[in-house]
C-alpha cells in the first residue's frame, strides 16, 4: 500500500507586530494579541521585547496579577527577575525560559537586573481549558543548559524549548511536556538558504515569528519579513527557506480548545462573569486564595 505523501501547511495569513508598550512602559512589538481577530487558538498573545537603550526596559513589569492562562518568557539577551505572591524568585538570564502557570491567580513582578546593555527576549501567552483556569498557579524556570540544541544537518540550529522537534531525521523532546494544548515551541536558526521543515499534527494550529533576516514558507512566493508573523493552514508539516540573509525565528503550534474567550487585562476566563469574579477577587483579596 502506497504512504501518503504529508501535506505541507500552506501560508494562510501574516500579522505585522505592531509596536506597544506594556508594564511600566516597556518598549515592545506585539502579533499575536494586538487585537481579539489575531489570536490563534491556544495561543493569545506573542510579544517581542528589543532594546539596548535602558530607557525602553529598565521600567519592567512591577507587581500585576493574571487568571485563566500560561505566560511563556523566553530571554535571549539580558537578566530579569522574577518575585511572585507565593514568595517564588527566579533569574532569567540569557536562553533561559520561564515557563508559568497562572491558574486561578497568581500577583507577580518581572524586574531587569541590569541598568544597561542589550534586553531581548519574548513573552507568548497560552490559553488554558475551562476545566484548568481555577487550578492552583505555579511557575518553572529552565535554564539554557536544559534546553536541547540540535545542530541541522543543513547548517543552522534548533532549540526545542517545548514539544518534540521532529525534523532532520531526529526526534528530541524539550523540558516542556505533558500539556493540554501540547504545544511547540521551536527557536530555529538557518543560515542563508537552507531549508527546515517540522511535523505538526494534523488539527493542531501553527505559526511562524521571524525575528531575525526574512524567511519563505512553502508554497508562498513571498518572504516574510523580519517582526512579522505568519498563521499557518492545517497539514503535517511545516516547511520553510530561508531569505538570502538568513533567518531566525520562532516555530509555534498547539492544540486548540475550541472554547469562548472572554479577555480583560491579565485575565482570561470564558465568561462575562467569570471576567467579573475574578476582578472582584482581585480587588477583594481572594485572586490567589486556596
């Protein structure tokens, strides 16, 4: 019996980022989350934060509560700090991730630790089911030494921060797994024309973020450009060529939930009412109460 041939997730749509600030006046661009049509289920929001001037950092994101989702920070270049309600501290430095949970509520701050120099990294928001926005918050922190890094025989490297990387003949789980939403999480650097190409499982949402040089999904004859990113169609794989200056970028996919949103600020639960609890428990004390 013949095997089918996979089919390679076609380019659906681009979201330029947009620039914002958020926290006390961080400098940021934002895709994912710039408004209630550019979501991806169970992906809310993609935030990327550049900067060596302090003055479009240094402010960070002092104390702020969230409901309802994960927070994904991702640093590149650059030291923050985490503190949180449940007396938790973390340092993020440079290829670290912290993976957190908010559940029903957690009041936490994320600092610079440095009053100079480059800050680069990324924070991406993923939804979580009805069934798990009430239960209790919690946070990881995964330095760069336990994130696999696999060199492509092509040239260039993968980082596999969530999910497994299975591309180039390899299969490699990252720190990451275990999810409901079962997501991918892929830092992928290619030098000027190489080609990358990853399974995704069919039903599951996919995107792309380039953050570094232009890239070319396949089918498309277009290149996408460098802060842009790139909603993919349903298939098995997503494929890509890098632009003649190379390119870097992020490999995003997960599994739907396929249930109401309903977003206020840093909470996001499924209904009006909910919304409306969680900002009284808030105001109330009660937002990360057992």
């Amino acid at each position: 019996m013949a095997t089918e041939e996979p089919v390679v997730r076609p380019l659906a749509r681009i979201i330029p980022a947009m620039n914002t600030s958020d926290g006390a006046g961080v400098r940021l661009r934002r895709s994912l989350g710039s408004n209630e049509r550019t979501r991806l289920d169970p992906f809310l929001m993609l935030d990327e934060f550049s900067s060596v001037n302090p003055g479009d950092y240094i402010a960070g994101f002092p104390s702020h509560p969230h409901r309802g989702f994960e927070t994904v920070t991702y640093i590149l270049d650059g030291h923050m700090r985490h503190e949180d309600h449940l007396g938790n501290q973390g340092d993020l430095k440079s290829g670290g991730v912290q993976w957190m949970t908010a559940g029903r509520g957690i009041i936490h701050s994320e600092m610079p630790q440095q009053l100079e120099g480059r800050m680069r990294g990324f924070q991406l928001w993923i939804n979580l089911p009805a069934r798990e926005k009430m239960k209790p918050a919690g946070y990881r922190d995964i330095p760069p030494e336990e994130i696999p890094v696999h060199a492509l025989s092509g040239g260039g490297r993968v980082k596999v921060i969530a999910g497994r990387l299975d591309a180039d003949g390899v299969l490699i789980d990252g720190p990451i797994a275990g999810l409901s939403t079962e997501p991918l999480y892929l830092d992928v650097e290619l030098p000027p024309g190489a080609a990358f190409a990853q399974a995704t499982p069919r039903g599951h949402n996919a995107m792309v973020y380039v953050f570094e040089g232009r890239l070319r999904p396949a089918g498309s004859n277009d290149l996408l450009a460098t802060h842009s990113a790139a909603i993919l169609a349903d298939g098995d794989l997503a494929s890509f060529t890098a632009g003649a200056e190379g390119a870097r970028f992020l490999l995003l996919a997960g599994r739907p939930i396929g249930e109401p949103i309903v977003q206020y600020g840093p909470f996001v639960m499924n209904t009006v009412a909910e919304i409306e609890r969680a900002i009284l428990d808030y105001q109330t004390g009660r937002l990360t109460a057992a």
